[in-house]
C-alpha cells in the first residue's frame, strides 16, 4: 500500500483480503460464474474509513491523481450493486462521517455526516421534540447519504415527497478531491446527487428538513376482498387533504408467508393506513378510514394488528428464512394499475409454478413502489440463475404497464432504456462527465450497462432462462 | 408473540443472512473496531469466504473478539440466533485447536481446580472472613430455604466479595434459613462454553447437581446471570432432565421477599439507572424483576439508559473477551460509561459482578462521579435499620 495513504488514514485503511472481502457485496447474492462472466470485480483493492470530509478529499485526490477507481459505501443495505465494486479501487466507508453536527430548531433543519443512520437519528431527534419526515424501509442501518444516493422514497413520502426534496444543503466532494457545497439552486444542484448511486460525487454531510415529532400515531389495516378496490381506496385517501403519513400495500401471499413462519398474520389484501401528527389529524384520519372502508367494502383490522405490522416495517425481509434465498424486482407502477400488475403476477405465477409475494409504498395518488419477491436458493447453481431471470419477467409486467425498475445501481442498467428517455439519459452522461471526466467514481453503474448485457439479449436471455423456472423453482408447502 | 430464533447449522444460516447491516449497528465490537469483519454479517461473510475446514486467523480472532452479548440476534432481520452460531463457530475453532492459548488454559484450569482462578476450593469462603457475623450453617447446612449459589467471581475475586457479603446480610436480616455450597461449588462451566470447549460442562453440572440434591434446598439462588444461564437453559439441555428445584436469579429473590413484606427499605432520595446484563436480560429475559426492586426502594427515582432491555448495551465484560482482547472490551467499557454519564444517574446498579466489575473499572479510568453497585449492594445499603 502507498505510504502516503497509511500516513493519512493510518491504520483505517487495509489491503488485507480478508477485510476486503467483507465489502465486496450488499444483499445480493450473485454467483461465482456470473460475477467471473460478466468481468465484475467485486473485492476492492483497499478499504478505507475516513473520519471526517478532509479526509474523504485527501483519498479522492490520491485516487484522481493515480486513476484508480472509488466506490462510496453507506452501510451496504441495497440490493442493487450501487455500492460494490464492478472494477476493484478504493471502497470509501462513509459509516464513520455521522453525527449530530447542528439542529437548526428555527430553521427545522438539522445538518448530520452523511454515515448518519436514519432511525438512529429520529430517535435522536424525537428525544428534543422533532422527528425526520421520511425514511427507508431499512432505517434501522441505511444511511442518510446511501438513501440520498438512491431515489430516497420510503415511509412518509406520501407526506413529504422524495428525500431529494427535503434536502437544504449537501457538502460533496467531488472525484477530483474538491469540496462543493451543494443546494437546491447551485450549479450542480442537490438533484444532480439524488438517485445518482454515488457516481458524481462522495456526499459528507447533508442538511435535511425535520418536522416536528407527532403527538399521536394511528396505524390501521384495510383487509380487501380484491386488489382492484384496495387501489382505488389508496387513491382516494392519499387525495385527501387530511392524507395519511405513510400508505403500505400488502398482497394477501405476503402474509401466507409469514404464517407459513409462525406469525399471526392477517388476510386478505392489506392497505396499511398510518396517521401521525395531532389528535385533530390522526381522529380525522380514523373518520376517514371508516369512510374508505365503508365506501369500498374493507374490514378494518383490530388495532393491535395494525400497530404490530408498523413495528414490523422494517422487517419485509423475514421471508428469506423460507428461502434460503430471496429474489425480488422493485418497481414504479401506476396505483390505477396496481390489480393488473397484481393479475399478471398471479398468472406468472402459475406458470412458473412460483408463489410471489408483494409490497409496496403508495408515495402519491398516481404511483407507487412494488417490490415482488419470491424464494429461491443460491446454493442451486443453474436452478439460481434461472430464479434469477425471473426478475426480468418481474419488471417486464411493470414495465408493459408503463412503469419501470426502481433505483439503478449495477443490476438495472439493462433497463435503462426503461427507466429514463433518451434526452434524460444524454443529459445524466453530460452531467458524469463534467464532474467525473475520468469516470473513476463508482464506474460501471447508472449510465451504462455491461458490454455482454445490451438490453436486448438481457430481455430475451431472461425470457428464455426462465422458462425453466418451471422446473427448477422452490415449490411451496399448499 | 415471543420472537422465535433459528439456528439450523452454520452453512443454512450463513446462506439465510440477508447482509441487511441491522446486526452491524447494535454490535459493540463493531462500533469499536469499525471494520466490518467485526460485525456479524461480516463474520458470516467470512464464513462463506472461508474453507469450512480450515478457518482463517482473521475469522478466528474476530470470532473470539465478541462479548456474546447477543445484541445482533434481537435485531436479526431473518431471526438468526446469531449467539449460537458463534458458540457453534467457537466450538468448532475449539475443535481444531486453533482457539487462542489462554482459553485452553481456562479450560485445564477448570479441569485441575474446579473453578476460574486457580485457587484451591478451599478459598471459595474466603469471602465470609470479613462478615460482622458468620451465619450458622453457612456451608453445606441440609433443607434449606435457598441455596445460595456464588458463582466463581464472586466466590474467588477479592473485589466481588462484596456481592455475596451484601446478598448473606440481607438474607441473614430478612431470617431467610439458607446456605452455600462452600469449597464444593464447582465452576458452573460457562466459561468452557464461551470458550467453545464444552466436553467437560455435562460433568460439572452432574457434580453441581449431585451434591446441591443432597443439601435438598427448596430453590436456588444465583447473583451471577451467567450461570443462571447456564443452569437454566444449558443444565436441561446436557442433562436432557428438568432441575429438580426452582433457580432463581437475586433479583427475582430480592423482590419476592419485598413483595411478602419480609424485606423492609428505608427511603432514599437517588437517581439510579440500570444496566441489563446480557445473560439476565437478553439471554434469560429478565428484564422486570431488577427494575421493580430497584423502584421498590422509596425515593429511588430510576432512569433508562438510551439503550436498555433488549436493546442494552453490553459492558464489554462478556464472552471472555477480556481474556484475548483486553483493549476492545475496555473501548466498549468507554461506550457504556458515556451512555451512564448522559442518564444523570448517581448509581449505576446491575445484576452482575463481571458487569459491577468492569463497568467499575471504566467508571474509574473516565472519572465519572457514578457509583457501580450490584443490585445486592444497593439493597443492602437501603436495608432498614
């Protein structure tokens, strides 16, 4: 290792392989042979884990200067690749970068190191009267900066909008070692960094709108008959102007799954129904839960039920203990279109002799979040890459309902053409390009996609794959 | 509904981790060491890096640098009991003979001497030499109310003495007929177990057993939750037999004998917060019976720590980490001393002398004007003249 990085980051920086290793995947598993086939080169050559932003310029100008590659690490919890190296270099921990740095009471901001995590900041926050307004489904390890770098939409943005839109101020540092800082209205933006799976720049620090704690809380459960009603029900409540803190959807094998696990579980297809704020607002919303249910034939669940499954919220993936391994596609999809995805689904299902599970976060009364999963086992060689092609099929039903793959990373770079237009994508490359001339930030993701997966061979490859998903798939206890 | 905990084999739960990191930010060797192999999702990830048969030192200290505390399993998103898996990866390291010297120095010591320090048996009542009053039938007295069972610490480390000191006045005071096992309290095998040397256990709970059905106490009473532990949930196990008698931990004893009246306080104003020892309180789930005693004491006001219950913070001085590790379970010492410091409390109270022990010492070395007392002692010093 060059002297001059061990002097910098004395002994928080490794070329130990056995340390390295821990850092080349998130949630995915991908197999040997994919990895060796596709040319990803996932171990990086160093870790490092700067402590402050000095530090974080001090490695992007030594990476700039030498042409290696540097991929910044939140806590690893996305499923995307958008923080594992594809091209070894230097991973950036930014876990050590947190903190409280200042709570701006007057202003309602609150500035804290981009390795903050989100739920331990909320329970920071809520000790002095205030709350964040939204967060991930993984808030428990997510990081401010990780959930920034995604597109930041989670639970209580059908309240407050994407994350992006929360964000006051960043300070980023560029690849070339420079210290910006960003906002709304600089050049670049905070835009820029949102959804950019870390490829412009290394955010250090974000200032963030907070709101103030909620005096009260209701969470309840919709149990409907078919998924067309529950759609409609979402989408007249999240119109309302008294509209919830957050909307879940549950798909009724969701929950078979869970029985399937020893938890008691309700039935039915489930929209979960969470009010917070003052007693005015969470007693109007009950009024207006009653209404929904009334109007569009719902039971409402006992309160203890709805209560349990808000604590269990950041717990989706329990099912993977069914697995051992967990495939899943996460996708936009209209909320008017909600039953048919939920029919396609079903009928792929059946085909491929597949149970799928789904849950998604309504984020506004158009559209919604859909992650469907299914289980699978990575130890299986082929019968694993073969479940794997199954999410090709996944998306493909969003995509023929004019959604597409949520968040990008590595894995949805063959759906580009999807997710963004074409003058969208031009303007993301000239932006890389003016701040990551040599692409040494996080190279290989968000732009472009493996030179042996071009779109077309990746739909038809995962077309045909998993056609014998039929056979080699993980068949459920009837 | 109790969360359930799998552990299916080493190879199917490592397979099962979703690498989701919530393990990662409520380990304290992870907030100490900072590397991800310090975590448990890395530990697992080197696992699977690993050939199964031969363990790479990497692994094997990282293995050996965890206070067992259990923090990771009561967040595991897939419901691993992550504490058994490093017992299962102990053991096999153990197995192997790769586990680091001085645990198979522990486990010749407990072999040759039947306890942890080395002494002879015989220096198992040391302690009592400084009592005002030597009760009758201190030792070995047959059909009594309660067996008082030590625990090697408290039995043989001069600082600890005074938990069983304040645990046989109160006892004496409150007129409780008991005794101790004296020189014939074995080491209750904990340590082996965190050790991952587990052959000799099943005999030492045979000998402990043998001899306590002999005395014929209406229930056990222990002041060390490690080996309430072990006799609780690993006893039965080794033994496949249920134990004949009750055991109890001091705090669930203490409150009984509050909640009969026998047990009178005198009132104190104090600010008092507690610390939940890993094996009382995740890994045995008492959580209540210390708190309800502690605010039985008039005037006691009782603060929580921002992690508390399930969530507590260990003190560093679990898993024998102090044995191959001094410095990290010292750093994590640090950690729950600021998190005593931002309560306001004046005691620190607990249920543990390995726990009194090292957080005294971090206590000390951050001088922290906070009083570390064991549960026995703060009761004691609350007795009712």
């Amino acid at each position: 290792m060059d002297n001059h990085l061990s002097e910098l980051l004395c002994n928080r920086i490794t070329d130990d392989w056995w340390e390295r290793v821990t850092y080349g995947r998130d949630l995915a598993e991908v197999p040997g042979i994919m990895r060796w086939a596709l040319r990803l080169e996932t171990i990086p050559d160093l870790v490092a884990r700067p402590q402050n932003t000095e530090e974080v310029a001090a490695l992007a100008q030594y990476a700039y200067s030498q042409g290696i590659p540097i991929i910044p690490r939140g806590s690893g919890s996305s499923a995307f690749f958008n923080s594992v190296p594809v091209k070894k270099g230097i991973t950036i921990d930014l876990s050590g970068i947190s903190g409280i740095l200042n709570l701006d009471e007057k202003q309602e901001e609150v500035t804290v190191g981009a390795g903050q995590r989100w739920e331990a900041l909320d329970k920071a926050l809520r000790q002095k009267g205030w709350a964040v307004r939204s967060y991930p489904s993984s808030a428990p390890t997510a990081t401010i900066g990780g959930w920034l770098n995604m597109e930041g939409y989670g639970i209580g943005s059908l309240a407050f909008g994407p994350l992006s839109e929360q964000v006051v101020r960043l300070e980023v540092v560029l690849p070339d070692g420079t210290i910006k800082e960003v906002t709304q209205a600089s050049e670049p933006a905070i835009s820029w960094f949102a959804g950019s799976d870390g490829t412009l720049g290394l955010v250090t620090k974000v200032t963030l709108k907070i709101r103030h704690a909620p005096d009260v809380e209701g969470h309840w459960l919709l149990s409907f008959k078919d998924v067309a009603s529950l759609s409609k029900a979402a989408a007249t409540v999240a119109e309302e102007a008294n509209r919830p803190y957050n909307l879940g959807y549950y798909s009724a094998h969701y929950f078979d799954f869970f029985r399937q696990l020893g938890y008691p579980a309700p039935h039915g297809e489930i929209l979960a129904v969470d009010y917070e704020g003052n007693q005015e607002t969470v007693q109007g919303g009950q009024k207006i839960i009653k209404q929904l249910a009334g109007t569009f034939g719902a039971e409402i669940l006992p309160t203890e039920v709805g209560v349990s499954e808000w604590k269990e919220r950041f717990y989706h993936m329990r099912i993977k203990r069914l697995g051992p391994t967990l495939m899943a596609a996460e996708d936009w999809i209209g909320v008017n279109n909600l039953s048919q995805y939920q029919d396609s689904v079903a009928r792929l299902g059946s085909r491929m002799r597949t149970k799928f599970y789904s849950y998604g976060t309504i984020v506004n009364s158009q559209k919604m979040t859909m992650f469907t999963a299914y289980r699978a086992d990575s130890r299986q060689g082929l019968g694993y890459i073969v479940a794997m092609a199954v999410t090709g099929r996944l998306h493909q039903l969003a995509i023929n309902l004019g959604g597409h793959p949520y968040s990008v990373g590595l894995w949805n770079t063959p759906y580009l053409p999807s997710i963004f237009s074409k003058v969208e994508l031009a303007k993301l490359k000239k932006r890389k390009k003016e701040l990551d001339p040599k692409g040494l930030l996080n190279p290989g993701k968000h732009y472009t996609y493996p030179s042996l997966l071009p779109p077309w061979f990746f739909s038809f490859g995962t077309r045909m794959a998993s056609l014998l998903q039929r056979y080699t798939g993980a068949r459920e206890k009837e | 509904m109790d969360k359930p905990f799998f552990y299916e084999g080493l190879n199917e739960e490592t397979t099962i981790c979703g690498r989701c990191g919530y393990c990662r930010d409520v380990c304290p060797a992870y907030e100490v060491g900072g590397w991800e192999s310090f975590s448990p999702r890395g530990k697992m990830a080197l696992v699977q890096a690993a050939n199964e048969q031969e363990y790479p030192q990497k692994l094997i200290d990282r293995v050996y640098q965890c206070t067992l505390c259990g923090a990771c399993r009561e967040v595991c998103h897939l419901n691993i009991d992550t504490r058994q898996m490093w017992l299962d990866l102990r053991q096999r390291i153990a197995k192997s003979g790769k586990a680091p010297e001085v645990m198979y120095s522990l486990r010749d010591t407990v072999r040759d001497k039947g306890n942890i320090s080395g002494e002879e048996q015989s220096s198992r009542l040391l302690w009592s030499e400084n009592l005002d009053e030597v009760p009758e039938g201190l030792n070995g007295k047959k059909n009594p109310e309660v067996l008082y069972f030590l625990g090697c610490v408290s039995s043989l480390f001069p600082a600890a003495y005074s938990i069983p000191q304040s645990m046989v006045k109160i006892m004496t005071k409150v007129g409780v007929n008991f005794t101790t096992m004296g020189a014939e309290e074995m080491c209750c095998g904990f340590p082996l177990m965190a050790a991952g040397l587990t052959d000799d256990i099943k005999k030492l709970a045979e000998e402990n057993i043998a001899r306590i059905e002999e005395l014929s106490p209406s229930c056990i009473v222990m002041s060390c939750p490690s080996c309430l532990h072990t006799w609780k949930h690993e006893y039965p196990r080794l033994l496949n037999r249920e134990l004949p008698f009750p055991v109890l931990h001091s705090s669930q004893y203490l409150l009984k004998l509050r909640q009969e009246g026998r047990l009178k306080l005198k009132e104190k104003e104090q600010i008092v917060t507690y610390h939940d020892p890993c094996d009382l309180g995740r890994n045995s789930g008492i959580y209540d019976e210390p708190r309800q005693l502690i605010t039985s004491v008039p005037g006691v006001k009782l603060v929580e720590m921002e992690r508390n219950r399930e969530n507590s913070l260990c003190c560093g001085g679990g898993g024998n980490l102090e044995m191959t590790d001094k410095e990290l379970a010292a750093n994590i010492s640090d950690l729950k001393v600021n998190m005593i410091k931002e309560t306001g409390a004046q005691t620190v109270v607990t249920g543990c002398q390995q726990c009194k022990r090292t957080m005294s010492g971090a206590v000390r070395k951050a001088k922290a004007r906070v009083r570390v007392q064991d549960l026995t002692e703060f009761i004691v010093s609350m007795l009712d003249d």
